[in-house]
C-alpha cells in the first residue's frame, strides 16, 4: 500500500479558542481525488488553511510524511482584486515556491506561464491586469498559477463558484487531467450533483467528520441528514470539545459516535445523537 500523502491525526482547528474542526482522524490517499463537503461553517475552508499550515492546530496534528509541494488556491473572496497587478504576474507567483521571493524571472519562467495560461484557455492574457477579469476569467488564471506550481498536492478551496458552465467543464477536466498524473488533490465543492458525477472520494463535514470515503456511501441520504442534524447543533460559541479520560480514539471510536477503519476512515454510526459532544 503506498505512503499516504497527508495524515490527520486527531486534529482539531478554530479561531481564538472556538473550534471549527474536531477530532479529525484519518489518511489522505497518495493519488486521490477528494471533495470536501458540508454546510456554510462546516469547517472545510478551516481545513484547508490547516493542511497549508496557514492555522495551527488546536490540538491534534497534520503529516506531511514526504514532505510534499502543496499549491493552495484560497477562495476568490479572500483576494484583492483592486491590487494592480497583470495576470502574468498573477500566474508568475506560483513560481516562487522554487525560485523563492528574490529569484531571477529567466524566459523559462516566461515560457512556463504562457504555456500555464493557454491550458487553461487564455493565452495572450499575460499583459492583461487582473481587475479586468470576469470570475471565470479570474479562477482560470489562478488555476494556471497552481499549474506553474507543479505541485503533489492540490488543495482547492471552493473554485467553482462564480464562474460560467465552460469554465467549470474546463476546470473538472483539468483536475481530472492532475489525478491521471497521481497528483493528490482535495476540492471544496457545494454542488452535490458534481461530486456524484467527477469525484471518487467524499469527506462530509459538519464540524466533525460525518463521513469519509466512496463518494456514494459518503452521500447517503442519512448522512447528509446527519451532518443537517449536526450543523444545527453547533453554536459559534462552541467550547472546545476535549478527549476523554480513557485517551480518544483508542478504542477504534471518535468519541462522537463514528467508528474507524483500519485506515483511520470514518464509518457512519447509527447511533450517534447531535449535540452529544464533550464539553
């Protein structure tokens, strides 16, 4: 079996002591294609800038066991488009993972870029400043920036969203083209239908992992029912929820009703109650 490319071994996330994702325990799959899915507030935006190392974990811990390139590409609500920039220095940022901050732009960087832009259908676009763009125009250039970045693994936090139906068939495409290169790649999607249809593996969160795996088992309807269930249990002011004293996980449970394969998946659990978490 080969190494996992990420671990999360009871990992918990949040912001100034409220946590956002509890007791995350399992592997990522070297090669996978993974949709995360849950409500608003769910904790998948959370998990992403935890993986990045962009949030420290509360508790718990995130493995890179090779050390891998990861390429992040944030929502586009938390860029700045006003800043004046040109669409080939958009791409051309990708770039400094290798070459670092103070490193040489030489006309093989060029080339990559525009080879980077006409993938993802705007070549000629590199002189072109980013405020200009249309969304789908944008989340293409910050797609070649992730392709420049030659990473393996991709972490994408919500890209399809504002963009037209060609833009989102060219981007499916391209993430199916990294896959086919074994690249490990993890999406946030809210469209359901399009994770039935282009995504092997589903991560459903609600807070907490309500279920891990093949996408159909994942989506059943009383998982989704059970995530529903969760998501309106949970207050903002939701305390930290601690392991127990008998240590957490090490009876083959997460504490919160879910069972766990010998991969570290979870197993949906029948008989779990929201709201029943330790406080």
């Amino acid at each position: 079996m080969p190494e996992p490319a990420l671990i999360f071994r009871d990992l918990t996330l949040g912001y100034n002591a409220h946590p956002a994702v509890h007791h995350l325990t399992g592997n990522v799959a070297t090669g996978s294609l993974t949709a995360v899915v849950g409500a608003n507030g769910s904790g998948k935006s959370t998990l992403m800038k935890g993986i990045v190392g962009v949030l420290k974990p509360m508790g718990g811990e995130v493995v890179n066991p090779r050390a891998a390139r990861i390429a992040y590409l944030p929502q586009q609500s938390e860029l700045d488009r006003t800043f004046p920039a040109r669409v080939g220095d958009l791409v051309s940022l990708g770039l400094w993972p290798r070459r670092g901050l103070l490193g040489r732009y030489r006309p093989e960087d060029r080339a990559a870029v525009a080879k980077a832009l006409s993938a993802v259908g705007l070549e000629g676009f590199d002189k072109r400043s980013i405020d200009t763009l249309s969304g789908g125009q944008l989340q293409r250039a910050l797609f070649a920036r992730v392709l420049v970045q030659d990473a393996e693994i991709i972490l994408l936090d919500e890209p399809f969203n504002a963009i037209d139906a060609k833009t989102l068939v060219d981007l499916v495409a391209l993430i199916k083209r990294w896959h086919g290169e074994q690249r490990t790649i993890m999406v946030v999607v809210h469209d359901l239908n399009l994770v039935r249809e282009h995504f092997p593996e589903t991560l459903l969160l609600a807070r907490q992992p309500v279920a891990w795996g093949d996408t159909a088992e994942a989506l059943r309807p009383e998982n989704l029912l059970l995530a529903r269930r969760f998501d309106e249990a949970w207050h903002d002011d939701a305390p930290w929820c601690e392991p127990d004293d008998a240590g957490h996980g090490h009876d083959g449970h997460d504490g919160h009703g879910h069972e766990r394969d010998h991969r570290g998946e979870v197993r949906h659990s029948h008989d779990h109650r929201p709201g029943s978490h330790a406080a």
